[in-house]
C-alpha cells in the first residue's frame, strides 16, 4: 500500500511539472515566457532534451512544437474544428522542434512556439514508476497508464503478463502479446477523434509537415521496447511515419518491436513479436505481414 501510494503521489507531483494547461506547471511558465529564458528542473530538463532527441531520431514526424495546431483543431479543448488552409500554414510555420533551445537547466523559445510532452512523458513517467517499485523491492507488476503499460518482471506465477491490443474498427481486443518485464504502448488514431458532416474523420495525431491528423495509412501502433519513453515516442513517430517508412525505421535501429494495423484492416508486426502475438479468434482472417530485417 505504501509503494503504490508513492508511486501514485510521485504521478501527480509529474503531472503538476509538466501538465500543458496548469499554471503553475514548467511547461506553462516555458510557453508563457514571451521569449525569455526559464530555468527549469533538471527532470524536466531530461524529459525535454529526450524528446529531442526522439524529434531528430524520427526526422520531426515527432515535433514538441505542434501544440498551436493540436489547439487550433480542439484536440485540447474538445471544441473540435478543422481550421482553414491559413490558419494552418501561419501556425506551422512555428512548427519545429529546433526552435526549442536548451542548454543545461535553461530553455528558451520564440514567441509563438509552444511545447507539448503529450506523446512522451507518459512513457517517461511509466519508466519512473517502474523503477521506484523496483527500488522497493517489487518483482511483479502491472502498471497501466491508459495505452502505456509498463511490466516488471512476470506474473506473481511466473507466466508471462498478457496484454490485450485493441481492436482499432470495434470494441474488445484484435489479439494480446504475452511479454515480460516490457513496456507496450499504443497510439491510436481511435482514441481521440471527430467526425465531419461529409463523414471525414480526423484524429489528433498530427504531422507535423502538413499540420493535419497523420494519414500515412495507419490506424493504429503498438510499440513494445524496455524503456516506455522510447516506445511512447515511438509510437507516436511511427503513426506519423505509416507503415513502408515504420518498417524503413525498425530496421535502421530495431532496438523495438512494433505491431502496425493498417487502415485497410491488415496487420503488420515485426520478427520478434512472431510468437509472442495472438490474434483473437474472430481476427484469424486478418492477414499477418512479418517484417523482417533484409537478408543479405
Ligand atoms: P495518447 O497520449 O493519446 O496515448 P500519443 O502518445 O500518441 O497518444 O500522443 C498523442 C498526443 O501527442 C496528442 O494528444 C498530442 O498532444 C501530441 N501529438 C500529436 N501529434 C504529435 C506529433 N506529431 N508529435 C508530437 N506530439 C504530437
Ligand atoms: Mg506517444
């Protein structure tokens, strides 16, 4: 009881540091700071300069700067519009994630430029979590952050934790990887969405390039690495990508797993994901692609 509730008040002090909208987060004093330079926490410092990283690694299909037109499109407020062409291209034009500079425990940004760690620091904080249960001790658990789930070693039994992939065109599960001591995340573009009178579906994922929600033709990505920043990033980045760019990615780097459901309902997953993923019984029909590192 004690971990938990330390690990609880350790989510909140987080979510206090790095919340987009609490006044009295460092993230609002950076994207309130008229251009000045703002010291910040060394934390936050880290989580900022991963991010970063992450924004370069991808080639800015993850942008910390897109907030202004996840705003404009009321991803943040729910008042759900698609903005005009202007609109869009003015805010874009802010868009980049090397507008963002820190050096140590300061940052600055021009006017007009806002950061947004919504598609990291919940990776960020599942490692955090992770690592002060294990501190105490802890050689069993499920932490599950709402699409972030983070695994320390098995089930109390010693069989491997089972986690449900959803199914991105109707409710329950497409099928569940059995993992160990992992982290998998998930994007989906079913998660916050709206719909148009003509029936046009936009999502809040965006690409950073066009400023609309990604359609690279993925519908959903489940990241599955050690470290939930990295697969948390990933997800997000790889969403953007869509599949031919996601599996290009993979085997430049393949220090994770991925499982790709693409919008015409088909799956692809990488070679290590080939037995740990079962789809459910009435997804047998889907057609399974395994990507695979170029054989020489
Ligand atoms: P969720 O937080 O819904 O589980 P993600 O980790 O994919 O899903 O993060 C999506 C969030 O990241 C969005 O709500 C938005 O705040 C932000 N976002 C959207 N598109 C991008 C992008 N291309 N780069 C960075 N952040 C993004
Ligand atoms: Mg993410």
């Amino acid at each position: 009881e004690a971990v938990l509730k330390a690990a609880e008040e350790q989510m909140q002090a987080r979510e206090r540091q790095w919340s987009v909208t609490n006044p009295d987060s460092e993230i609002y004093a950076i994207n309130h700071s008229d251009g000045n330079m703002v010291e910040i926490s060394l934390d936050t410092a880290k989580l900022i300069q991963f991010a970063l990283d992450m924004s370069a690694q991808t080639d800015g299909a993850l942008d910390t700067t897109i907030y202004p037109v996840l705003t404009a499109w009321g991803f943040t407020t729910g008042s759900y519009q698609v903005p005009d062409q202007d609109t869009i291209d003015k805010l874009l034009s802010a868009v980049d994630y090397r507008n963002i500079h820190l050096k140590d425990s300061s940052v600055t940004i021009a006017d007009g430029v806002q950061i947004d760690l919504g598609a990291v620091a919940k990776g960020y904080i599942g490692d955090e979590v992770a690592d002060l249960l294990r501190e105490q001790g802890i050689t069993s658990a499920l932490i599950n952050l709402g699409g972030n789930v983070q695994t320390i070693g098995t089930k109390p039994d010693g069989s491997l934790w089972r986690i449900g992939v959803r199914n991105p065109f109707a409710d329950g599960n497409l099928g569940v990887l059995e993992v160990e001591d992992m982290a998998v995340v998930t994007s989906g573009g079913y998660e916050r969405y709206f719909t148009d009178e003509a029936g046009n579906t936009y999502w809040h994922i965006l690409d950073p390039k066009t400023g609309y929600p990604a359609d690279g033709g993925l519908v959903s990505v489940t990241v599955a690495a050690s470290e939930g920043k990295r697969c948390d990033a990933l997800s997000t980045a790889l969403f953007v990508m869509g599949p031919e760019q996601a599996a290009d990615y993979w085997r430049s780097c393949g220090d994770f797993e991925m499982l790709l459901v693409l919008a015409d309902g088909d799956i692809w997953l990488t070679d290590g994901l080939n037995n740990t993923f079962t789809l459910s019984e009435k997804d047998t029909n889907r057609e399974v692609t395994v990507i695979r590192h170029e054989t020489k």
